[in-house]
C-alpha cells in the first residue's frame, strides 16, 4: 500500500485551503502572496488599525495647514516693499481700508486711459455673489487690455453683519498666490460707525401717514422697501467709499456704484466709456472756421479750429432690466438705477456725495430715491449726460 505524504517547508506556515476552494482561487493566491511580503502589511487588525488611524491624522493635519495657509499666509513676493506694491509691512491688514493700494496705471497725457473705481454694497449673505460680480468685471478689464480700462474694487458693508463678511471677501483675494496684486479692499467701518448712522437716520423713519401714502401712490412693495430698509444708513456706508475715491484715488477717473447682486453685460465699459462718442454743443457736430481774408499760403498754414472744446460724458447710463423687466432708461427719476450709471469722477466731487444731493429736510422717500437726487444734482451741476440705448445692466 502507497502512502502518500505532503512535504511541508519548514519556512513557511502552513495555508489552510476551503475544501471547496480551488488552490488558485483569489482568495488562496492572495493568502500566499501576502505571506511572501510580510513586511509590506501589518501582521495583525490592530496594526491595520493603527496605520490608517496614522494615515488619517496626517492627511487632516495636513488639510488644516492648507487652509489656515490659504487665508493667513500671504506669499514673500507680496511683502516685497521696492517698487509700487499694494501690500505694506507695517499694515497688518492691508485688504482693509484703501491706504495699501496703489495706482494700477501712471496717467499719461498723450494717451486715453481709464480707471474705474467700483464700489460694491455688499449684503452679509451674498458673499459668492461678490466674487462672480468682480471677476465678471475684471474679465473686461482683461478683455479691453490694462493700457486703454483699469479698476478697482472698494467692498461697502451695507450693515454691521457685513464687516467681516467683506473683510473675508477681500482678504482672500489678497492672499490669492495666483493674482499678487489684487486691487479689491474692505471699506473700513465698524459698529461705531453703524450706531452713530442709525442715530443720524432715525429722523427719517416713515411715519403712519407717509406710508399710507407711498403705499396709494406706488404699492405696498414700495412701502417696504422706503419705509423697512435702511437706506439712509446705507448711502452714509457708500459715502465713505466715495469720499476715499476723491481724497485717495488720484488715478481714478469714473467711479461706478453698484449692488453685489447686480450683473453686467461684457460690453458695458465698451459702449459707455471706450468707444462712445464725444459730446458736442447742443449735439451738433463742431463747425470749422474758414480764414477766407488770408493769402492762400497763408490760410494753409493755419489750422482748423473747433468751436467746441473736447469734453467727455460726466453720466453714462444704460438700457437695463429690474426683476426681469425691460427698462427703457430716460434721464428722470424712475428712469435710472444706481449700478447702471457711469460717473466721472470730476462730477461725482461736485456733486461731494450721496447724502450732500438729498434736499435740506429730507424724508424717507429722499434717502431711497437718493441715486436718482445724485445724478439730478449732477445735471444740475453742468454734467454732461447720455443715455446708451442697449442693454447692458441687469438690476436684481
């Protein structure tokens, strides 16, 4: 009788087999090459436990260095102080307030430069919103090239909750590694100077019979929105950012006010500032001087004149829409709105603010239509205005 006998490799450990497993089965291959690398696997579920626990940790260490990095660390080359940088050493936080940025452009007499400074009311619950508003208007920026279209973008908390919601919003466009020179700033307010607004506003609530009457006049909706919202308060926030335009902004030449919720068509600064027409006297094209009593060698010598001296538009308005509704834009009040008008910014320090174009008594009424007040004042002032006929504002 044969026996027969399985030799064992005394190195090796023995695999038990499933009775119904095929000894090429995955299960058992598997088995017999994790025993061939034992040091590539832990030897027990403790040690396959430990290793991921050891695995996770570094990975969710490394995930919160990444973030605070991302909002506190600013990149070396910012903090270089040689040249026109936008970042100052001794600011400790230069997104805030206007004082760290520096002109994007040098004016030059000889050519046709623009820089627009924006001024965005920003609501504490649309943060994303201002970002999709400022690269929609960079994309221009870009789209027109540096040289001819520049700007800036000043942030204006509308209320004490959006301090830091701004302050957030600029920050990390500062500390952005991929755009080094950002030009967007938190306008710098704080509770104080929110307390004291309410108390210059407080005059102005609605009383009973007011809000009867706007309600007869133009609907309920409107009562909400002249009688519930702040809008003294908030025209006293934009005029700080307006005011930092004319004390700080020497390269400025238009400013553009607007709301974080509002949207633009590509072409807007194309038709209401590159490539619009210049204004002539009573619209009439410039009629040239004839020097008929020179000799003929003479008269060629002499140049051509103008009447009219070159003049650009101080107002520049658009066709838009409100709520979905197509708006025919006319220079008079409920033709206009705040975000679709373009100023320059020799009228706006005329006009000196928002709060300064409100009559001497002012009511509740006044602080809401005080958009329409600033451009009727500027009007009133000599500005030159026009309205562009296409739409290219899209009011929310």
């Amino acid at each position: 009788m044969c026996h027969r006998f399985q030799t064992m490799n005394i190195g090796k450990a023995h695999l038990r087999q499933h009775p119904q497993q095929s000894e090429h089965s995955f299960l058992t291959v598997n088995a017999a090459n994790h025993h061939r690398h034992p040091k590539d696997i832990p030897t027990t579920r403790k040690g396959t436990y430990h290793r991921a626990t050891a695995c996770g940790m570094t990975m969710f260490i490394v995930m919160l260095v990444s973030n605070w990095m991302a909002y506190y660390w600013i990149p070396s080359f910012i903090l270089d102080d040689d040249g026109q940088r936008h970042l100052q050493l001794h600011h400790p936080q230069p997104w805030t307030g206007y004082h760290a940025l520096v002109p994007t452009l040098q004016p030059n007499i000889n050519t046709t430069q623009y820089h627009v400074r924006i001024i965005i009311r920003v609501h504490h619950e649309h943060r994303e919103l201002v970002q999709g508003l400022v690269h929609n208007l960079r994309h221009q920026q870009q789209l027109f090239g540096s040289p001819t279209l520049s700007m800036d973008f000043a942030l204006v908390p509308t209320e004490l909750a959006g301090v830091p919601v701004t302050q957030e919003i600029a920050r990390d466009f500062w500390s952005n590694p991929l755009d080094p020179f950002p030009h967007v700033y938190a306008v710098n307010l704080n509770e104080s100077f929110f307390a004291a607004a309410k108390d210059r506003a407080a005059s102005l609530k609605c009383t009973s019979n007011e809000a009867k009457e706007i309600a007869r006049k133009h609907g309920k909706n409107i009562v909400r929105k002249v009688c519930q919202y702040d809008n003294h308060v908030y025209y006293q926030a934009t005029d700080v950012a307006v005011q930092e335009l004319l004390e700080g902004c020497d390269w400025c030449t238009h400013m553009l006010v607007t709301n974080d919720d509002n949207g633009y068509h590509p072409d807007y600064f194309r038709e209401t500032l590159l490539t619009i027409p210049l204004p002539v006297k009573g619209d009439e094209p410039p009629k040239k001087k004839r020097f008929k009593n020179f000799p003929q060698k003479k008269q060629q010598q002499q140049r051509v004149l103008t009447v009219v001296e070159e003049r650009r538009w101080d107002l520049v308005t658009t066709d838009f829409t409100t709520n979905g509704f197509y708006i025919s834009a006319e220079l008079k009040l409920g033709g206009l709105d705040l975000g679709g008008m373009l100023f320059s910014k020799e009228i706006v320090s005329k006009v000196g603010g928002f709060i300064a174009a409100l009559p001497a008594k002012p009511r509740a009424i006044d602080a809401h239509n005080a958009d329409w007040l600033f451009a009727e004042k500027a009007m009133i002032m000599g500005a030159l205005a026009m309205v562009v006929k296409k739409l290219l504002f899209f009011h929310n």
